[in-house]
C-alpha cells in the first residue's frame, strides 16, 4: 500500500497535503513525513518520450540526433545515405561537416569526441567507405572515443543478388575495433538501433560503435514510434573501487620506502590528473608519464616538481622504487628491450576501466578495475586520515625533486648544443613553439620520430587549465590534420595546434579542405626531414644490407620534394616552408597572426635527421619498364 502511495504521489494524483496526511495515517511522524515528502520533490521528472508521426527513418536519425545533442555530422556520404542527408535539411542546428575522404573524417568526429566528451556522430558510405575510414577507428578504439559510425547499405531488396557495392556482412569489416557492429534492418527499430548505439559508445570505457543502415530503412516510412531521451539512456554513475582495496592501497602506499606514480592514458580522457597530483604532494613520490610506446597524452602538469615526463628508459633514484601505483593503466609492457622500465620485486598496484590494458604483460598484486578518479579520491581520503612520517616524505620529495633537475639539466644541455646547428634541430622547433603558442593551447601531435622533443620541450597543464595534449595510439597515419580540425569545432576558443610529421600530413593533406571550407583557424607545423625516418631507423637497428651498402629502401620524400605549403595554397590557405633556424621565430609569429585572424596556415619546417642512416642520398629512381 506504501509503494501505491508514492506512486500517486510522484504522479501527482496526491497533492503535498494528502501525501503527509496520509503517512501520518499510517504511522510515520509528522517530521519525517515532511522530509520524504521534500527528498521526493527533489527527484526530477524523467523526460517522457518523444512521439513522432508519420516519419522517414531519415527523420527518425535526425529527431535521434537532437535527443544526443549532437552538433556536427562528419560525413563523406554516397547515394544510400541521401534520405538522411535529405532530412537534415529540416535541422538547421545540425552542421554537416565534408570532409574529402572517410579517413579524415572519421579523426575531425575523434577530435571533436576527445575535447568535448560527447560522442560524435559520423555518415560514411557503404563497404567503400567503410574500408576507408577502417585504419581511423582503429585509433578511436585504441584511445576510446566515443563516436558513432553510421553507414548507408544497399537496399534490403537486392540483398545477395549481386548489387552494386552489396553490402553483405559489411559489419563484420570493423568488427574487431568497435564496442558492437550491427546493422539496422527496419525502421520500426532504427530508433532504439540508434539509441543502442549511442548509449554503448558513450558509456565508460567508452569506444566507436558502427551501425549500417539499409538505404530503403533510411527511405523507409512509419505511422507513429518513439525515442528516449539521452538523460535516460546514459548511467552516470562511475565505476567505485572496493573499499578493502583502497585500504590496501594505502597501506603499501605510506609503508613504501619509495613509491613511483604513473599517469597512465585513461587520466587525460577520463580525470584523474589533478588527484594524482596531490597524491604525489601527500607521499612527496616521483611522477612518470606513462611509457613512451604507449603514446599516451601528456597530460599531467609539466612544472610539478616530482614530474618526470614521458618512460623512456628505467629511472634510477639513489633508492629504489618498492610500491608503483599504475593510474589509469598502461597500455604495453613496463620493459624496453627485455629491460624492465621498473624492479622486479616492487608490488605494483593498477587502477583502470579497460579490462584489455590491466596487467596486460606484467604482474599486478593489487588490481583496481574502476575508474582512476573516484579510485585516487577515495585513497587520498584514506591516507590524510592516516599518520605518515613527515621527515621520510620530506627527504623522499628532495630526491624526487632531484631527478627532475637532473633530467631539466640535461634536456637544457641537448637543446643548447643543438640550438645553432645549420638545419632546425626538432628540439629547438619544439622549444620555440613552447615559447610562442597559447598557454591552454590544445596541441594535436602525430609526430612519430619527433614525437620525443616535443614530450621534452613543450609543456603541458591538463588539470590546471593549461595546454591540452591529444596524441593517437592506434598507429594509424593521417590522423592529425583530421583530430585538429575536430578538435577546434569542439574547443572554438581555444587555440588548437597541430604538429605533424612530413608523412603523416600526406596521409590526410585533404583535411585542409574541410579546414577551408568551413574557415577553421589553425596553427600547422609540419615537422618534415623529407622521409620516413622511422622507417630508416628500424633499417638501421636490423644492421642488414641497409647499413652495409646505404640502400634504405622506401624511406626518402625528397626527390622530388613535395611542395607542401603549394597543396596547401592549392586548398585555398596559405603558408611557408622554413629552413633556416634564423627564420623560424619570425615564421612562427605570421602563424599566430593568421590563426588569430581566423584562417589556418601552414609552416613546413625542414628538420634535422637524426639516427642511423640518417646522410643516406640513395634511393630508388629507375624501374626496369622505363628505363632508357
């Protein structure tokens, strides 16, 4: 009878009133029948659903989109996808983004989903465009971004008779690196496909989910369905630790002679950083990004005085790491070259969401599946109610303090030796734009060999609302360009700064377009030394033919030179190549002032090779069929 009572209640069938005097009635004090009649008011009405008559599943897309907030669609699209695009003109809050090729469109939709958080939504066509855009959700999955990835599919009709670009299996082309892909074959389900699609891609660990739909669902019509609304679609809840394993935490943690932290790649999507931080202050322990093969974002404040930047090799302090808390999982190996990055007797403590990066190849004697910033909240709680030795975090915090100078000390040494040398050393590039950009600049890098200078000489302050770093660990090329222009549609007061090696930016020079077209300002820098340097180096460390003759097969970009800033031109930006280390401040200053006038522009910048085979000048110039 109580449960009806409340149901009248919330449904308004009661007023205040009765409801009060009705508990009353049946026992409960006039007090606490207030405060459930107030705590009851608190509760919001859920959002009913939305109702929609005589509608095309075109309709349905946008009406679905609208219900999700989206703002942009990034799209490349073919004839099955017209009753959609067709559809969006009624929608004039919905922006299409074209982009020139499903790749690039499919890194703006990344971009866009990193910045903001919200998952974007993307329109691409058939197994053509599907097997396009294949290598960028990859990097979405390999980082969790939420996006939904929408393909048009040939009629249900023509199914197995052959059609033109039949789609047959289609969802099974990106299988592998998405949360669910799935086809809608009717329309009196694309709502809840949609819905079904957006929740799995929005809910934490987050990722791309694909869903085709068949150009006559699209077409199709329906009398009347319905769609729920996002609020009632998306828990927001987090996943919590168990309160047993955080005491445990703690415990190691202040018992530990010398703990090391690592700021793993879930910290910068998901938060965290700024607990870290703070846990780093309460136990005065050293700080490490995450490994470097990770290719996580630099996200945790570069000043911190016990932050060590990116895990290039083992750190050695005059006492040995014992406990090292992992925050927000790692990716790869804690070894380089069989070496462990970290002893082999310290007890290791992991805190992630994604079940495929904990412990992935080495041990972990307390494992946290959870989200890192609830996880490091409820284990600072923890450990402030705790006595600590305050002389042991002092002394701890000094040689902590000790090894950043150590590593400052030494990267101002390189960058000092390098800084007059007659090509533009990558470190000092690195260090002007350090000098030059915004202070919460969100800087975009897919710089591969240059990826290291940039770590080193370009400071970043996620938590603090410095600058913001974006970086993809997928391996797929021509990303950058793409996320960038993604990245400012979601950050437009942002300055957005895109750093990209020579290679990647071929990958996706068609981006610019979209850039142009649509007058997004940007800062590009091209960090070019005129090949595939990492390439070159893998040559190099195999000590092969390579080396003993200096044929480096498929490396060099340099005969002939490609003209960069002329394609750019040729979209309709401007830009200049920079090659001498005199010119490059001032270079940099006209890219600011274009950016700042709401354009984009391009700086090639002609870098310094480095590393084995690096004055090799041989390469292939002859086939057999043209040769005279």
């Amino acid at each position: 009878m109580l449960r009806d009572v409340f149901q009248e209640f919330l449904s308004g069938s009661l007023s205040r009133r009765q409801f009060l005097g009705t508990l009353t009635q049946m026992g409960v004090g006039v007090a606490a029948a207030g405060q459930i009649a107030d705590a009851f008011a608190a509760v919001p009405e859920p959002e009913p659903d939305l109702v929609l008559r005589n509608v095309t599943g075109g309709r349905i897309t946008c009406e679905t989109l609208k219900l999700w907030d989206v703002k942009y669609v990034f799209g490349n699209t073919g004839s099955y996808e017209a009753p959609f695009v067709d559809a969006l003109v009624d929608f004039p809050d919905i922006h299409y983004v074209l982009g020139l090729q499903e790749g690039s469109v499919m890194a703006m939709a990344d971009g866009y989903a990193r910045v903001t958080g919200q998952t974007s939504f993307v329109n691409i066509h058939s197994v053509t465009g599907t097997a396009n855009a294949l290598g960028l959700i990859v990097n979405a999955w390999a980082d969790n971004s939420p996006v939904v990835v929408s393909v048009g599919m040939s009629e249900t009709s023509g199914e197995n008779l052959g059609v033109f670009t039949e789609t047959t299996k289609l969802e099974t082309i990106p299988e592998l690196f998405t949360k669910l892909s799935f086809s809608s074959s009717r329309v009196e389900n694309l709502g809840e496909s949609l819905r079904r699609a957006f929740r799995l891609a929005s809910v934490l660990p987050s990722g791309p989910v694909f869903v085709g739909v068949p150009v006559d669902v699209w077409a199709g019509e329906i009398a009347e369905t319905s769609l729920i609304p996002a609020e009632r679609s998306v828990a927001e809840r987090r996943i919590s630790p168990q309160p047993s394993a955080v005491e445990q935490a703690a415990d190691w943690l202040l018992a530990a002679e010398n703990p090391l932290l690592i700021a793993g790649a879930e910290l910068p999507r998901w938060g965290g950083l700024a607990e870290l931080a703070e846990v780093s202050d309460h136990l005065g322990a050293t700080v490490s990004g995450d490994t470097a093969s990770s290719r996580s974002s630099m996200g945790f404040p570069s000043h911190h005085p016990r932050y060590l930047g990116a895990m290039r090799r083992s750190i050695k302090p005059e006492t040995p790491f014992d406990v090292v808390l992992i925050a927000g999982a790692s990716r790869l190996s804690l070894s380089r070259g069989g070496h462990p990055l970290i002893p082999r007797n310290a007890r290791i403590i992991e805190i992630g969401l994604r079940e495929d990066h904990l412990a992935r190849n080495y041990p972990a004697d307390l494992l946290l599946y959870a989200h890192a910033e609830v996880t490091l909240q409820r284990l600072l709680k923890v450990m402030r109610g705790r006595e600590i030795d305050r002389g042991r975090v002092a002394a701890r915090s000094r040689q902590a303090e000790a090894l950043k100078e150590q590593q400052h000390a030494k990267r101002k040494k390189v960058l000092a030796s390098v800084w007059d040398s007659k090509l533009i050393a990558p470190e000092r590039l690195a260090a002007e734009l350090n000098r030059t950009i915004a202070k919460d600049a969100i800087v975009v890098t897919e710089g591969a060999t240059s990826d290291a200078p940039i770590w080193d000489y370009v400071e970043f302050d996620q938590p603090g609302g410095g600058r913001r770093h974006l970086i993809s660990s997928g391996g797929s090329l021509g990303w950058g360009l793409g996320a960038a222009i993604g990245a400012k549609l979601g950050a437009p007061d942002r300055q957005v700064v895109a750093l990209v090696g020579d290679g990647g930016y071929q990958f996706a020079v068609q981006a610019l377009w979209t850039a142009k077209r649509f007058e997004v300002p940007l800062i590009i820098v091209i960090f070019n030394n005129l090949g595939y340097q990492a390439n070159r180096w893998a040559l190099s460390r195999h000590k092969g033919r390579a080396v003993e003759t200096g044929k480096f097969i498929g490396i060099t970009l340099d005969d002939p030179q490609i003209d960069h800033v002329g394609i750019a031109r040729s979209y309709g930006l401007d830009g200049e190549r920079v090659d001498k280390p005199a010119g490059l401040a001032a270079a940099l200053n006209r890219a600011l002032a274009a950016e700042s006038d709401g354009k984009a522009y391009v700086l090639d910048v002609i870098i310094d090779r480095r590393g084995g085979g690096r004055d090799a000048s041989w390469h292939e110039k002859h086939l057999p069929e043209f040769s005279s």
